[in-house]
C-alpha cells in the first residue's frame, strides 16, 4: 500500500514538473522550404525532392541538417499548385472572406526520416518564444500530404494522437480507409478498392483468365493487390504467381524477373509504386523480356519516370488506370511567372544579397525550372492538391460561421477536431466542374482514365485515353473500353491471348487438372445423350426424353424413329415372301379348282381344302399389317386379323382331321356317325371356332385395345414405335386360344395317324400341326428377346412360317400328283393306296 502510495506521489511530482518547465528545441529548428503566414495555416509535407544525402552518424558532433537532391517535377508542381489555391482563396471575397490563409510547405525528400522531422516541425513552432511551456496547441489547421501510402500512415499516426486532419492527393492504400485507426485521415482521391476491381474487371473484360501479379511489398501494393487477387477469384481468374519486392531487395527483384520469364501468363498486374516499377523495368530491359502486356495503376501508368529509350520495348501497349486529368484554369500561367515573383522564397534580386545567399542555396536547383511547363497538362494529381485545399478552406468557412458580407469570427478557437468533423460535412463544386465530398471511409469517388501506351511517328511515347471508369454512375455503365484504339504489347493490334488452357468448344465440358488452379482445365467430350451448347461449360446437360445428342454434342435433336418400315431391306424379304406365298395358295386354289372333279381333291374334302386355302391366303396377307409406321388403327388391325385368321385356319385343319376320323369309323360295321358331322356341321364347326376368337378379339379392343408406343428403354439414341399390347391378357387369350385349338387338332390328327394308308392325310396334318406348334413355341423365347423392329419381324416370321408350314405340309403331296403324277389321281389308286 505504501509502495502504490510512493508510485502516484512520484507521478505527480513528475507531472507538476514538467508543466513549469518551458519549451525548447534540443537541434537546429526545421524551417519549411515555402511559408506564408496567415490567420489559419495549413501545413504540407511533399517529396520535392527524391534523393536524401546522409550525415555520417559517429555520434561525435551534432547532426547536421539533412541535405535533398534531385528535384522530383511532380511533387513541386503539387507546390506550386497548392499556393495557387491558397491565392486563389485569398482573393476570394466570399470563401473566408476576411480571413488570411498561410502555408508551411515542407520537402520529405521521399525519405521516412526526413518525413518525420517535417511531421514533428509541422505539430511545433520552429522556435519558441521566451517562457513559453509545451503545452500548447499546433498553429496548423491541416495537413495535406503525403503522396505515398506508406508516408501517409506513418504520418497519420504520429498526428492521429493530437486530431489533427491529414489530407492526401494521392495516397491509395484500401488500409486508410478504416476509421478506427485513420479517423482524421481523408483522401481526394479514391481508394485503391475501386482499382483493385477495376484492375479485375478490366482482365474479365478481355478474357484473360490467366495472369501473373507483381507487387510493391508495401501497405499500397500489399493492400492493393489482396483486393486484385481475391476479386480475381470471384471473376474467374487464374494467377499463376503472385511475386513482390521493395525497391531496396535487389536479389528479390531477381528472383521476381526469373519468375515472370519462367511464367507462361502473358498478361502481367503490376501493382507498383514508380520506385518498384522503375527497378523492374530496368531488369526486364537488361533481361530483354518483351512482348508481355502489363497492365499498371495510377502510380507509375503515366508517370514521366518511366519513359526511357528502352521503356517502350517492355512497357509498349501496356494498360492502366490513371487519375482523370483536369486542367486547371490559369495555372500554366502561373508557373511561369506568378509564382516566382510572389511565392518563392528567392528572388534573383535577393540572391545577389550576401546576407541571404546561403538560404538563397537550397533552391538553386529549383530556379532551372522558372521557364517551363509544358509538363503542366500532364500533371493528373494537380487537381487532388486544388481539391484538398480548397476542401480545408470550406471546413474552416463553416466553423468561423462566415457570412459573404459580414465576414468571418475570427476570434474564434479551432480545435483540429472540429476541423476534422467539418471535413466530413464539406460538399463543394471546384470552378473545373468537379463535384467535391468525402464518403464514410474518407476518400472521394472513384474516377478513372483507360491509358494505353502508344508510340506516335516520332517515336516520342504517349498516354492515350481508350477509356474510363466511374464509380459513380450506375454498375452497367461504370467501364467503359473503346478496344479498336488500343496498341498492344509488342505494337500489335490483334488482342493477346492468356489462358492456362484453351476454351472448350461446345460439346465438351472442362475437366479441372489436378493439382492446378481452376483455369488450367482439359476438354471433355459430352456423353452421350447430353449436350454443351456453349463455350466453356462446367457440365454437360442431359436432352429431354424424346431427344438425343446430335454427333457434335452440341445440340439436342429428336431421337431417330425406328419401326419396321417397307423401304428396309428386311421388310421388303418379308413382303417377297408374303406375296411368294399368297401367291403359291392362290395357284394351289386355282389348281384344285381346275381339278375339283378329280378323285383327289374330292378326296381331301374339296370345300373345306377351298376355305382353309382362303384364311392361309388371309394369313400370308396379315403379315402386311406388321409392316409400316404404327397408328392406331394399324395396330388393332394387325393383332386381331392375325388371331382370327389364324383360328379361321387352324379350325379348317381341325375340321379336316374330324372328318378323317369320322370317315374311318363310318367304314366300321354299323356306323352311322358321318351324318353327325356332315358338311353343314363342318362350317357350323369352323364358323363356332371363329366366333369364339372374335368375341375375345372385340373384348380386347373394347377393354384395352392396341396402341402406338413410343419404346425408350432398348435404345438411348433412339426411340421404337412399336404397338403397345394393350391388355397382355388379350393377346394371350388370342394366342391361348389359337394354341389350344392348335394342340386339339395335332392330337386329333397324332391319333389318327395310323389308320389305313387311304386315310393317310391325318400324317400330313399331324406333320404341319407339329411344324406350327414348333414355330410358336419358339415364337415366344424369340419374341421376347428380340429388340426394336426384329420383335415385328420375328412376329411376321413366325407367321410366313407357320403358314407355310400348313400350305406345304398338307396340300404339297395333292399338288405333286396332280402335277407330276397324274396316273396316281384315279379313284382306283385312291381308295386303294392314298
């Protein structure tokens, strides 16, 4: 308790201390290399120089104030351009109308250390007047600067603790936009976000799918190129490598070069300060690596740095974002002469002066640029340096509660706080037309330049507008590409190529390789029955039932149709042999009715031998009814023509082996059983038979007839119209009953296969019942397992045969003697023999 006590008693002490003690500066003061004063004052810190000439550090005297080298044009033009603004707001009577607004300009040199001192002279006076504590508040109201990302969060961290707003022209970096640890920070330019996507889209846009990326190993690249890839990833795009270095890392920027030659992108995101991109440019020169399109960002696309005698070689055609340029009015003039006479420090009269021609020595270098600007229309960041300026001025208008007439309460205490919470709130139109306000993460709309890197017929290199990106118009109108202007790399005019693997046409689908990003992919034929009908599809589409893959796969066409039709080569065998053998009954008819009165044909019972030739004929004939396109009617025609002339046949043999059986016990002692079966019971008989199958055949019809079918199951690619059964009871009544009638009169005529040599015929019917029962039976194994058209064939098959069967069998043996043996057809040789 004591030892806490001791603690807070020492602290206080401290405390008390420190606040009587004055102020003093322990080194030579930092004086801005430009300075106005005036009621307000913002404070600048800029790169006017890019070269930092180092004391030695043996800690043996004092430090000696850092020298600068190497005038850096740009940065100097952003100073010319901000005392520009400050004049212009000066001269302004309704913008602070009586307020004077000063500056305090100081050079980074592009240097963290010289940064720094400049931080920490902008938050303190140079000097400090007698009796003065530290305790006091900055006299700057803001600061704007830095123009790189890095510089820019180092600085808003040193100044974050004291609130005071930092505004930067060209700062980037997606990682200031995050308020909680950059909430005094705004940006007059947008953040890297926007071109990160933009970068995305651009690639998207030409169908580069495959690319290498190379970035600034700083919080700008590092930032800027995370945003790149992970968009990429969301487009579609492929990185092969993805390499970065600083511009000290000479071995590294090697390794980064061997990397991009071994590579087989084509296209490049360079994603560098103008530091990096100048060493990288050096090493692909010194490599000789041409012919790769680059595409860049704002920070080296159009920097004058980059063009060099042997920059085109690498860089020609090469692709990038860059701020809009817009011409601000009256500042070419400026800088010729304005500015020389009123803002800089040394004039040619003062130089001559002893006393000041040692202060007068740290412009010289400055004054070889006192007739010159034609760089001043190329200067795309002037205007962001205008914006954040005139943005300060608006601030400030609005918390010293100005009035056009009555002027500004200039007695009023400024807290960088409330400067910063202004800032938020400014909304103003700059006299080029550009509408000016911060949004939620401190940074303004995003608004970019296409530029191409062409070569005019002068040789001299040129930045050539093909187009834009608005962030503040609608999605389907922000980029905007005008491709028939752009140059690519090598000076070619014809877009190049970057993929991993080749497109795959329609008819096939992509296949990833294993082990390799998405991009890099093999083409995979559709199967079959499924179809791609565009480029690169992941996966192929099943055709609807009805329809099949045509030979590309590219197009789904109706399945080809397959019934038995009569072009076929198959169909017209069958109707040959179906004509063949209506034709052989209708001679055998014709014969035996030619020899109707001869004692073999009277022998064989003549009017039943007619009818049985008839349904035979009808037989042959039905057959005709399997052939052709399925319809409705065709289908109920073919099944019950084929049962009931068929039952019309098989009842005629049936009656014909009756009536030998009754003619054999008529000759037996006593027997008068032929006048029960005469030739009026005989047709009574084969009528009844016939009856029967056409009442089973009107029932199937009425219940549930025969139909067309579209079969899908044998084939995939193609579809077999085919008659669909219907009932399947229906037609194995049919066939049930041709079969029991079939079976009935083989029995019959097996018995009566031995009586005498007279009666002989029952041999000939017991033969041809056997030949059909035989074709049947091995009708249905045949039936079942024959696909498509071969089911009708077999059908017609089995009935040609089985007719055949039954026209040979039986009438063969009559027409050989009644042809060849006409001496054996006598009723003598009949009743003896046959």
């Amino acid at each position: 308790m004591l030892l806490l006590l001791y603690t807070l008693l020492l602290f206080y002490h401290l405390n008390v201390t420190a606040e009587k003690h004055f102020c003093r500066i322990m080194g030579d003061p930092k004086y801005p290399l430009f300075s106005k004063d005036g009621d307000i004052t913002i404070g600048s810190i800029l790169a006017i120089h890019s070269k930092l000439a180092l004391s030695s550090f043996e800690f043996k005297q004092k430090p000696q104030l850092l020298s600068c080298s190497s005038v850096n044009l740009q940065d100097f033009r952003m100073v010319q351009t901000m005392i520009f603004a400050i004049n212009e707001i000066n001269k302004n009577d309704i913008l602070l109308p009586n307020v004077s607004v000063g500056y305090k300009i100081y050079d980074s040199c592009g240097s963290r250390l010289a940064s720094m001192g400049a931080t920490m002279a902008l938050m303190n006076e140079p000097e400090f007047a007698a009796g003065e504590t530290c305790n006091a508040q900055s006299s700057i109201h803001a600061i704007i600067g830095e123009p790189q990302s890095s510089a820019t969060v180092i600085l808003s961290r040193t100044t974050g603790s004291f609130k005071i707003p930092v505004i930067s022209h060209s700062a980037t970096c997606e990682c200031l936009s995050n308020r909680k640890y950059y909430p005094s920070v705004f940006r007059t330019i947008a953040s890297d976000y926007h071109q990160s996507r933009a970068l995305a889209y651009i690639v998207k846009y030409f169908g580069w799918s495959w690319v290498g990326a190379v970035n600034s190993d700083n919080d700008y690249g590092n930032y800027g190129m995370a945003i790149f890839l992970n968009i990429a990833q969301e487009e579609g795009i492929c990185v092969e490598y993805s390499v970065k270095f600083q511009r000290t890392e000479t071995e590294k920027l090697k390794i980064v070069v061997d990397t991009m030659k071994k590579g087989t992108a084509k296209v490049i995101v360079a994603f560098l300060t103008s530091f990096e991109m100048n060493n990288l440019l050096d090493q692909l020169s010194i490599q000789n690596i041409t012919g790769l399109q680059v595409i860049g960002v704002e920070a080296w696309i159009t920097a004058s740095s980059m063009i060099t005698p042997n920059s085109f070689l690498v860089l020609g055609g090469s692709l990038g974002f860059a701020v809009k340029k817009i011409n601000i009015r009256g500042f070419a003039d400026y800088v010729l002469k304005a500015f020389w006479e009123t803002a800089f420090p040394c004039s040619e009269i003062e130089r001559n002066s002893s006393q000041t021609e040692l202060s007068c020595s740290r412009y010289q270098d400055l004054l070889v640029l006192k007739n010159y600007n034609e760089d001043v229309p190329e200067q795309r960041y002037a205007s962001n340096i205008y914006k954040a300026v005139y943005a300060v001025a608006h601030s400030l208008h609005s918390l010293l509660k100005c009035k056009e007439h009555e002027g500004c309460k200039k007695n009023l205490t400024i807290q960088p706080q409330q400067v910063v919470e202004a800032l938020k709130n400014v909304n103003f139109t700059v006299k080029m037309g550009d509408h000016v306000w911060f949004d939620n993460t401190g940074a303004t709309v995003a608004q970019y330049e296409v530029v191409n890197w062409q070569q005019d017929s002068d040789g001299s290199i040129q930045f050539k507008p093909v187009g834009y990106y608005d962030a503040s118009l609608p999605p389907d109108q922000r980029f905007v590409l005008n491709t028939e202007n752009i140059i690519w790399a090598g000076g070619q005019l014809e877009k190049p190529r970057s993929v991993c693997s080749e497109s795959c046409p329609p008819g096939t689908r992509k296949a990833t390789q294993k082990g390799r990003p998405v991009c890099c992919y093999d083409c995979i034929p559709c199967a079959e029955g499924e179809i791609s009908n565009e480029t690169d599809s992941n996966n192929c589409k099943q055709c609807p039932g009805e329809y099949w893959s045509n030979a590309e796969k590219n197009k789904c066409v109706l399945k080809a149709v397959e019934f038995l039709s009569f072009t076929e080569i198959m169909s017209i065998v069958l109707v040959f042999f179906s004509l063949f053998g209506v034709g052989l009954t209708v001679l055998v008819a014709v014969l035996f009715y030619s020899k109707k009165d001869t004692p073999i044909v009277k022998a064989n019972n003549s009017e039943l031998s007619f009818l049985l030739l008839f349904s035979l004929t009808l037989c042959f004939l039905c057959s005709l009814t399997f052939i052709g396109r399925p319809t409705e009617w065709s289908c109920m025609l073919r099944h019950t023509a084929f049962g009931i002339t068929f039952v019309l046949c098989i009842s005629c043999v049936l009656g014909k082996t009756i009536v030998v059986l009754m003619a054999f016990k008529a000759t037996l002692p006593g027997s008068n059983v032929m006048k029960w079966f005469g030739p009026a019971q005989q047709r009574l008989s084969v009528l009844a038979f016939t009856l029967i199958q056409v009442l089973i055949c009107v029932l199937w019809l009425t219940i549930s007839p025969p139909f067309p079918y579209k079969n899908m199951k044998y084939y995939n690619e193609k579809i077999i119209l085919e008659c669909s059964l219907g009932s399947t009871i229906g037609f194995s009544a049919v066939l049930g009953y041709i079969g029991l009638l079939a079976v009935l009169c083989f029995i019959l005529a097996f018995l009566a296969r031995t009586l005498p040599d007279n009666f002989n015929e029952a041999k000939f019917i017991t033969f041809s019942m056997l030949i059909f029962c035989a074709v049947w039976i091995t009708f249905i194994p045949a039936y079942v397992s024959s696909p498509g058209k071969f089911t009708v064939a077999v059908e017609i098959f089995a009935i040609l045969a089985s007719s055949f069967g039954l026209l040979l069998c039986i009438f063969a043996p009559k027409f050989y003697i009644i042809l060849l043996k006409p001496e054996q057809n006598t009723k003598q040789h009949v009743m003896g023999k046959f």
